[in-house]
C-alpha cells in the first residue's frame, strides 16, 4: 500500500471512530407527566427540539417526566428555584399558598374559552403578578380549557340545583366551594381514580376540561355533560434564573425567541386538541352534551354569585393588590 493511500485510510478510521461533538451546554427539564401526554409530546419535547436545532446543537436538553426521579408534581417549582433543574413545567396550585395572586384565574366562571382565559393570564402576568414569578424566569404561563361537568348513571346537570347530592371529584378548593354551596359533595381524588369510581357509582361526576375527561378515559363511562366553564387551572414553564443568565446572550436570544407571546398563542390550539372527541365519545354511546347559551349560563353565575364573593374576599386578603387584579381581570373578561 502506497504511503498515501494508507494516511488516507488511517484518517478515515481514526475519523469514524471519535465520538459525536457533545453540546456546549446542557439543560435538565422536568414536568410531572407521562411522557405520551399531549403537553409532553406537542409542547415541552418540541420545545426542547427547537432550542438544539435553532442553537445548532450548542444546547442538549434532557427531559425528566412524570414517574423519574424529578418528576414529582409536588416538587417542580421548588426544583427549578433551587437549582436542581433548569427549566420546570408546573402547577401553580400545587403545593397550594405559593402563588396567592394567580389564583384570580381559578375564580369561577371569570372566563368562557381558553383563548380568552390565556390571553388575561399573560396580559395580567405582565402587568401586575410579576413579583410572583421574580425569583425565575418566565418562559411562558398558561392555563387549559374552562371546564366540563361530567356525570354518569343518567344523573343529568343542566341547571345549578342538578347538583344537589351528587359526589363531585373537584380539582381545586375553588371549585369545591362552588358544588358544596350548591348542595353538591366536592370530593377530592387524583383523576386516575375517577374513571372506576365513576364506573363503580361511588362518584357522580367530576369537573374537567375535555382534555382530561378524554386523558383519563372518562368519557367511555360519563353519560352526561355540560360544558359550564366553570374553571381554568394556571400553569407555568420557567428557568432557574441564575442558569439563564449564565448563558451565552445567542442562547438567550434564542430561548425568548421561542418563547413569551409567540409560545402562549399556541396553547388555546393544543387544548382544542387534546380534547377533541371529547364530546363524540358521549353522544355516539347515548349520552348527551350541554352547551349553555347565554341565558343558562347567567344562570349558573347567579347561583354561584355569593361563593365567588367570598372567594374574592379570601383572594384580595391573601394577594396584596388583589382587590385591583380581580377588578382588572374581570374588566378583561368583559372584553373592556
């Protein structure tokens, strides 16, 4: 062999053999989901994809789910402020007192499509809960679709005295007030368990948005619902602050860039999503879907009326500027 030809073949060995570039900077994710859940395949995967390929591979960032080591729902804020991770996507309800002002978006009936309700959390995150979020940075904040009063057994909701005796699992003390004070039983339970319950007739219905009534298979045994709106529940997709300042300003550029108002536009889509079908499931297998207009809706506001009085007098005390955000949320959900 020719010297020439044996440097070639040696470069060319030697060249197939070295391993792949590891990424300049790498980045720990973590959410509390199932790694087949929508939030996780249509949202944070994707996100986490773009940043390598818009940084060019600079920026790996692995993702710790539901069931791994950091996956704990209880534990997501706490880890990104302290470090653990670098980027987490949470409940701002869960642990309950950490985010007392954004829970203006839990009142009942504040909005009546998930577009609206995302479009006055964010335009609120900008102008008045930012000190909740201070100790972060904001990637973006969200809140699902208003939601559906599912129940089964042929127990039928339409209007507030319907609920009267029935079990509710309820998702948050919000929506517990609401059914207790209209002679409902709230019950609290993880999701999981409501599809037997329900299947056992130990619950009577439970209060979620479409895209968890399908998630958890409950509309193969709830029989009857009615899309009341009665709530949202706030999410949030923040960095550790410090991490995020240390990063190269390219980086930084490139993380707003995928983020703030351009990534909370596309949440309403993805709920619209998660919950299509949905309502199919239920009237193909007999059941029936109620869509309120406007009178029936004013209807279950005015039966509600003195539980969200109180839960606004409970929110202004605990939320320092809480008497002016409720008014200016309530000023947006008028459209004003």
């Amino acid at each position: 062999m020719k010297f020439q030809s044996f440097l070639c073949a040696t470069t060319l060995a030697f060249t197939m053999i070295q391993p792949v570039q590891a990424a300049d900077i790498n980045l720990t994710m973590s959410h509390y989901l199932p790694p087949v859940q929508g939030l996780h395949t249509d949202f944070l995967e994707p996100w986490a994809r773009e940043l390598e390929a818009k940084t060019e591979g600079k920026v790996k960032v692995d993702i710790q789910s539901g069931g791994s080591a950091l996956g704990s729902i209880n534990k997501q804020w706490d880890q990104v402020l302290d470090g653990v991770v670098d980027i987490s996507f949470g409940l701002q309800g869960i642990p309950r007192g950490r985010f007392p002002c954004s829970q203006v978006m839990e009142l009942p009936f504040l909005t009546d499509s998930g577009e609206q309700a995302n479009t006055i959390f964010w335009k609120l995150y900008k102008e008045s809960l930012k000190s909740e979020y201070e100790d972060v940075k904001v990637l973006a904040l969200m809140t699902h679709d208003p939601g559906v009063l599912a129940t089964t057994g042929g127990k039928r909701v339409e209007k507030p005295e319907d609920i009267k005796g029935l079990r509710i699992r309820v998702p948050s003390p919000y929506v517990a007030a609401m059914i207790k004070d209209l002679g409902g039983i709230p019950v609290g339970m993880p999701p999981g368990q409501v599809y037997e319950s329900m299947q056992t007739g130990s619950l009577d219905g439970v209060v979620l948005p479409w895209a968890g009534l399908r998630e958890f298979r409950i509309t193969e045994v709830a029989t009857n619902a009615i899309e009341i709106g009665a709530y949202t529940t706030p999410f949030y997709f923040v960095m550790n602050k410090d991490k995020f300042d240390s990063l190269p300003k390219s980086v930084q550029k490139t993380i707003d860039s995928i983020s703030g108002d351009k990534l909370v536009a596309k949440f309403p889509a993805w709920w619209a999503k998660w919950g299509k079908g949905g309502p199919a499931q239920i009237t193909q297998a007999g059941g029936e879907v109620i869509k309120p207009d406007a009178a029936l809706r004013k209807v279950w506001i005015d039966a509600t009326a003195a539980t969200v009085k109180q839960l606004e007098s409970d929110l202004s005390q605990q939320c320092p500027n809480g008497k002016e955000l409720i008014a200016e949320a309530r000023r947006l959900s008028a459209g004003e």
